[in-house]
C-alpha cells in the first residue's frame, strides 16, 4: 500500500471505525491507524472493553451496519437509585436476559471496515503533518509519514494529540473504572441499574451496573482522580444501599480508562474532523459515550468522503460535520447537559433525594435526565432534549 490515502482514521474504537466504514462505503480510499483493536492507557490497563452494549448503541450499530449486534435483546428494564438507597423503577418492557461486550463490537465493526475496502496499519500517530495551516497527513511512531486528505481524529481522549491540531481539547475528564460482578439474583430483578452518586459516594457524575449475561454484570462508575478510583469503586460495591444487596464480587482485574467531560473548541478544521471522545461526545450525566460515537462517526466519515469528491477539504466545507451532529436529538442533548453537570456533580444527597422523589413511577424518557437537573437546579423550565 502507498504512503497515501483520501481519508485516515487516527483510531479503532467505535467512532474511528464507524467512520472508516462509511467513508469506505462512500468510495474514499480509507486508512485505518492505530496501535491494536484493544485500547491501552499509561500504566498498562486494558481501557473500557468490558462495558455492555445498551439500546442506543445497539440501534446506532445497527445504522452503521444494517442489523442489530448478534446476542442483543432489544428490550429491558430500568432501576434508577438516588444516593440515599431511594429507588424507582420502569417495567414497562420486558427484561433484557443478556448482550454484547464491546469488545466483541469492536471485532464486527473492524471486520466491517476492512469488507468494506478500508486499511489498516497498526501504529501510533504521534504527529501531524500540517502545510499552510491545512492537515495533510500524519507521522507515525515508526517515523513513516502517510499523507492524506482529510484526517479524522477518533483517538478518544488525547488532549496532547488533539492540541498539535490548534484545537482546545475537551477542558475536563473523567477516570472511568469497571469491573465484573456476579448477580446474586435472575429474572425479573435482572435489570439495567441506574444510579446517581451524591458527596456521600465521592465527586463522581454517576456509574451504572448492566448486565451482560444471566448471572453477570458491569459494575462502571467515573471519578475525577484516578488514584481514588480504585477504592472508590470497592466501597461502592461493599456500601452502596442497593447495589451491596444486588451483587457478589470476586476480586479480579479491574478495567480503566480517561474520557473526556466537555466538548472540544470545534470538531473540525482545515483537513481534519474530530469525532468520539476526542471531540468530547460522551455524555456528561448518566454516561455513555458509545452511541454517539457510532452515529457522529458515521457522519464524519460520509462528510469527509463527500468534501474528498468534491476537492474541497476546507474548514468552511468540513464545518458540515460540526452542524451535523449538533442538529441531531442525541447532539441536541449533549449540548444541553454539559451546563448541568457541575450541578449534579455538587448537589447535597438530601437535594437529589428530593430530585429522585418527584420522579417517583413516572416512564423513562429520552428527557428524564435533563428533568432532574433542572429539578435539583430549582429550575422551573424544563428544556426538551
């Protein structure tokens, strides 16, 4: 293959890959780069691989790749749990019984992308090559240079990286963590466990407990020090109200990762697109990053491929992307939550627990998170999401 390509993909996470697919699709010739399919961070961890596959990533996989991830049941049961013990549930679909890693996810949509015409060299990128402010290309770790014509960046959350681009990375992160728990309980108890964490569990936005198979779950939180999120993690499996009851842990490795708690100064630029964490497009409240990462990875990938065609890969041309995601539902939500998420962050437990109280028996909705911000802010304005 030769040291040049229409479109290179910095990234083989969801959104890299989402993009490699469609930009492939769309008849650019396409370059994957990254060191490996799983995701490494200082220290030697594996990152966040472990994590479960939820409704909207599995209706945002099935856009990329026309059905649904094998081993999924569409439908499940939500358990939202305020910081003082306070539960709520919504039973008004059936229980989900199991569903894909990530891991495997990632698998398909590499296979995807290599189908469909895309290449790949594992490598790092470790800079840019930039002439009269426009991106041509990247340098690699093995001093090989790649040259194309539009660069997208889906390298997750890589502030040193992202900087060569003249872009501000997203301002804050959080150190995820995660680990594997065995149910103490099947059936109908087996649902998708939401719960809010307060000053009584730690600074940490939220976790949530999913379950992946009929006697497993993931146990994921956020915390803002990586250095506390190892006890953190084992006091909320030892203390947490609810889920202490839900659950056994057998000790083993636990899987961590930074993602990023904000949204970049722009996701695009004269050659190159921003998309996935790198761009800043996890949720900040409730988490989840993995489904926009698919559908604004798609995006990206079509968009460049179009300003690819038509020899323009200008920032006003590429600006498309950033207008693109931002009018969808999911970018619309994004956007709106980033405000409030301080406001979580630092509410007392006795103000969430009141939150958590006006919600009682309610359906969940797309805006059900964007509601109780707005209640513990004593707002009296909900804004729709």
């Amino acid at each position: 293959m030769k040291n040049e390509c229409d479109i290179l993909v910095i990234g083989a996470g969801f959104a890299g890959l989402s993009a490699a697919i469609s930009a492939s699709r769309a008849g650019a010739k396409t370059l994957i780069v990254a060191p490996s399919l799983a995701k490494t961070i200082p220290g030697g961890e594996v990152g966040l691989d472990l994590l479960g596959i939820g409704p909207k990533t599995a209706a945002a996989f099935k856009e990329v790749t026309g059905s649904f991830p094998p081993y999924y049941i569409e439908t499940y049961g939500f358990k939202y749990i305020s910081p003082e013990g306070k539960t709520f549930t919504d039973r008004s679909e059936e229980v989900r019984g199991w569903t894909l890693m990530t891991t495997e996810a990632t698998e398909i949509l590499f296979k995807k992308a290599i189908v469909e015409g895309s290449d790949y060299i594992n490598a790092s990128v470790i800079d840019f090559i930039i002439n009269s402010g426009s991106v041509d290309g990247v340098i690699l770790d093995d001093g090989r240079s790649i040259q194309s014509k539009v660069v997208i960046c889906a390298c997750g959350y890589n502030p040193q990286l992202i900087q060569k681009l003249g872009v501000a990375p997203p301002k804050d992160s959080l150190f995820a963590l995660q680990t594997l728990l065995d149910m103490k309980k099947e059936g109908d108890e087996h649902l998708l466990f939401t719960f809010f964490c307060g000053k009584r569990w730690s600074n940490s936005l939220g976790g949530f407990l999913m379950p992946v198979s009929k006697k497993r779950a993931v146990l994921a939180i956020g915390v803002k020090s990586r250095g506390d999120a190892h006890s953190y993690l084992l006091r909320v499996i030892r203390e947490h109200p609810v889920i202490s009851r839900q659950v056994e842990w057998n000790p083993g490795r636990m899987h961590g990762g930074v993602i990023s708690l904000g949204l970049a100064e722009r996701s695009y630029g004269n050659g190159f697109l921003l998309a996935g964490d790198a761009a800043g497009h996890f949720r900040p409240i409730g988490g989840v990053g993995s489904g926009n990462a698919l559908l604004f990875g798609r995006m990206a990938g079509t968009i460049a491929a179009e300003a690819v065609h038509e020899d323009d890969v200008s920032s006003n041309r590429l600006k498309a992307f950033e207008e693109a995601w931002m009018a969808t539902l999911e970018g619309q939500s994004l956007i709106q939550m980033f405000p409030y998420s301080e406001i979580m962050r630092n509410a007392d437990d006795r103000v969430l627990e009141d939150a958590f109280s006006g919600f009682e028996g309610r359906k969940i909705s797309k805006t059900f998170y964007l509601e109780l911000i707005a209640a513990i802010s004593g707002e009296s304005k909900i804004k729709e999401g």
